[in-house]
C-alpha cells in the first residue's frame, strides 16, 4: 500500500523530466521542431505540476505555471 503512494507521484516527476530534456535537446538542436518541443515543454510542465502539487512543493508548483505559459506561447509562436 505505501509503495503505490511513493511511486505515483515519481511516474510524474521522472516523465516530466524525460519530456524536458527531449524539449531542451530539440530547441537546441535547432531542427525545424520548435513546436514539438514547446508542446513537450507544456506537457513537462503539467506532468511536474502533479508531482509538485502531490508533494506539496508550492515553490515547484508556482514556476511550473511560468513553464506552461512559455509552452503555450511557444507553440502559439512557431504554429
């Protein structure tokens, strides 16, 4: 029982993670996939915000907004 509730909340973090470097690495990469990138920055930023806001880390919670609103203008700019 305890196991579940530990490993719920690391799904979240260690996916938003992944799509975070992935987002990082094609911005970088400057390969026509900025859109692809911002959305994966976006759904980063979602995946993050649900482990912040399951562990209680406000400070976490409050800069994924900031994330998710450079995702959305992103893909509102490259679209």
């Amino acid at each position: 029982m305890i196991r579940q509730r530990v490993l719920k909340p690391r799904v979240f973090e260690w996916l938003g993670v992944l799509t975070a470097i992935i987002y990082s690495l094609l911005v970088a990469l400057n390969i026509g996939a900025e859109f692809i990138g911002f959305t994966l920055l976006f759904i980063s930023s979602g995946l993050i915000g649900i482990w912040a806001y399951l562990g209680k880390h406000k400070g976490i919670l409050f800069l994924q907004f900031f994330y998710a609103s450079a995702g959305i203008i992103g893909m509102i700019r490259w679209f």
